[in-house]
C-alpha cells in the first residue's frame, strides 16, 4: 500500500508532530509512504519518499500545490495529521484536482470533531492495518462568485473562529487571518447582516423570523449524528429524507470561544432550514463583518451573495480496525 501524508504546519498540537510521526512510520513500515518535504511531512516522517512541490502563493495554494503532487503518484490512502482545517483545505484540493482518495485523519489540531479526523495519536498504537472499516461522508459546498471550498464539519458566517494563542481556545478575527496570516485575537461580533437580508431556496424566497442574525450556521447531517431527535426540531427529518443540509439562524453568537449564557439563563432562539441534494441556498443583505468559516478555515467573502450546495456521500473515509 502507498500512503500520502500531509502535516500542517500551523496545527494547534503541532509539539506532537514528531512522536505522530514515529508512530505512522512504525504502523505503516511494511509500506510505502510519501510526503513532501520541511514542516509539510518529511520533517516527521525518517525514511519516507519525498516529493517537491510549487511552493509559490499562499498557505492555502502551496497546500494545494502539495495535495494534488502526492495524489499524482496515485496513493491508496491520503493521511492528513492536524485538525479539521488541513483535512478540509486537503479533501477541497482533492475534489477540485478530479482525485477520489480514502481519507484518514490523525487528530492533532485546535479542534477535532469532523467525520475525517476520526484516529487519535494513541489509537493508532492499536491499530490493525489488516482490517479496514470505509463509509463515506457528505460535505457542503460554499459558492460566493464561484467555488469558496467544501466543509464537511460546518460553515459560519461571522467575523471570528476558532483558534489557539498560547495554548488557549479563543476567537481570531476571520479577516486578519485570511488576508495576512495574522493571529488576532477579537471579539465576536453580531452585526453580519443588513436591513435588506434576504434567503432564498431555488430562487424562492423563504421566511425567517429572525431578521438580523447574529450567527449564520450550516451543516451537513447524517443518520447517526442524530441522537436525541425529538430535540432537534425540524432536524430530526432529515434522518429519514434526503434534505440532510442544514442551515441556522441563531439570534445571539452562539460558537464562540467567550463565555456565553444563552440558552442557559433564558431561551436562545434558533431557526432552521432544511435542503437536499440538488437544491442552492442563497444568502444575501450581508455586511462587511459577515467573512465565510469553513471548518474552521477563514475565507474572505468577494461577492455579495453567498450559495450553499449539499452533496452526499462526497468524500470516503478509511478506518483501521483496533486489534482484538
């Protein structure tokens, strides 16, 4: 078997990365792994077969450039070791490169919750590379004057995410980071939207009664993310339909590192709205504040309106199976 492996360089447990990497050499030493030089991978990972990609551009670019070398050398499985970020940047250079790799993700970023991310450094000492579980993962695609990415996690749309300074989780303006790789750490502001904010589903206007968000959050589901249904409201029937993206208003900033009390104190109000497989949600009436989130990765939004596509089954996930 061939792996390609990716590390980020700006991973929120990057103090790990050399232990990951001694580790993945071990499992996978009766196997070929490639990577590409420096804090990409082969700083990591003694005796892999390097590769040199175009480093010019920006992070985003050059990670692109990296992906799409190691997936022309045609790997069987495409490892990325950091947090949701690098595995949404990488599966996004995948899809747009016209690739179809397994993915697996080694968990070592600020947060790492998505359905990619799903082995932890100390699980694969445990590990049985003879038995493989796969199942595929759906993904939202962000279109703002044309292709934005694919979240499999979340999109928001806000002014901050979620980020690490000093080893704490706190909010980094979207805009400072995506324009000059800075982090500065702000405050999560409410004001994304204008008096003129609108939604539409196919072209159809839809109501809302929340008229000026503070947070826009959208998701794709699947079946077993859905314990606890009768909870969920209008969520709970996409288990059983294929409308299994989900978009929220919510009226205060509900993801946000600062210490918030809705929903505990008093009621939060949340709206939500459902779509499928061939339906496009569109955005518009959003202020300057209003940047894109993409499991965690900032975009800076160039155009007015903002679409959102659900595509199921996108992106297969491999899995080894633990020993016993």
């Amino acid at each position: 078997m061939k792996l390609a492996v990716v590390f980020s360089p700006g991973a929120g447990q990057k103090q790990r990365f050399s232990a990951i990497g001694d580790k993945l050499v071990r499992l996978f030493k009766a196997h070929q792994i490639i990577t590409c030089g420096g804090s990409f991978g082969g700083d990591y990972l003694p005796g892999a077969t390097l590769f040199e990609a175009d480093r010019n551009g920006g992070y985003v670019q050059v990670l692109g450039n990296i992906t799409r070398t190691l997936l022309a050398q045609k790997p069987d499985l495409l490892i990325s070791v950091g947090g949701d970020g690098i595995a949404s940047y990488i599966a996004d250079a995948m899809l747009t490169g016209g690739f179809s790799v397994p993915m697996m993700g080694v968990a070592a970023g600020t947060a790492n919750v998505g359905p990619i991310v799903c082995i932890s450094a100390e699980e694969l000492e445990a590990c049985d590379l003879s038995q493989w579980d796969h199942f595929t993962t759906s993904a939202l695609e962000v279109i703002s004057g044309g292709h934005v990415g694919y979240a499999v996690n979340d999109v928001v749309i806000g002014n901050t995410f979620l980020g690490t300074e000093d080893d704490q989780v706190v909010n980094l303006s979207a805009e400072a980071m995506a324009l000059r790789g800075e982090k500065l750490v702000c405050k999560a502001e409410a004001g994304i939207t204008t008096e003129a904010f609108t939604i539409t589903k196919n072209g159809a206007i839809t109501r809302h009664h929340i008229a000026r968000p503070g947070q826009i959050i959208a998701s794709p589901l699947d079946r077993d993310r859905l314990e606890g249904r009768a909870i969920y409201g209008a969520l709970c029937s996409a288990a059983y339909t294929p409308c299994k993206g989900a978009m929220a208003l919510t009226e205060q900033v509900m993801i946000s590192a600062e210490a918030e009390d809705a929903g505990m104190t008093d009621f939060c109000t949340v709206e939500h709205l459902l779509f499928g497989p061939g339906d496009e949600v569109t955005l518009s009436g959003l202020t300057e504040h209003a940047q894109l989130i993409l499991d965690g990765n900032p975009y800076i939004r160039t155009n007015e309106e903002v679409s959102l596509r659900y595509h199921p089954d996108l992106i297969t996930v491999a899995l080894p199976r633990r020993k016993g």
